[in-house]
C-alpha cells in the first residue's frame, strides 16, 4: 500500500472522474475505508476489527476483521 497515493492522489482522481464510491483495505492498519461521494467531497466510514460493514444503506453480514483475515 502506498499511503500518499492511495489516500491522497487517487482520492483526488476518483472525485474528478465523480467515482461515487470506493473501498481502501489497508492490512498494515487492519480497516476498510469506504469513501462514498457527496457534493463536498468524499465522506470516510472507517471500519475495525468487529466493525459490521454498511454499503449503500445495507448491513453487510461481514465484519472488517473477516474480509482483512482472508488472502
């Protein structure tokens, strides 16, 4: 993972091309980030450990732990 283009260019390239959501799995740090766009930016849901994820208004049936424990 690299952090400054992954957290930083490409958060500014994915708003440019309007990419209305995207998902950053960082193993080092063990979360999931989902950025999902707004008309002021992206907003960042921050996901660990136990965390069940929510996509589009859904509760996933995941936990952020189970998708970083699987390779």
């Amino acid at each position: 993972l690299q952090r400054s283009r992954d957290y930083i260019a490409k958060r500014m390239q994915y708003q440019d091309r309007e990419i209305p959501v995207y998902w950053i799995v960082d193993p080092q740090v063990r979360e999931i980030m989902v950025l999902t766009l707004t008309t002021a930016g992206y907003r960042e849901q921050v996901y660990q450990g136990s965390d069940k994820l929510q996509f589009q208004d859904t509760m996933l049936n995941l936990t952020a732990e189970e998708i970083l424990s699987t390779g």
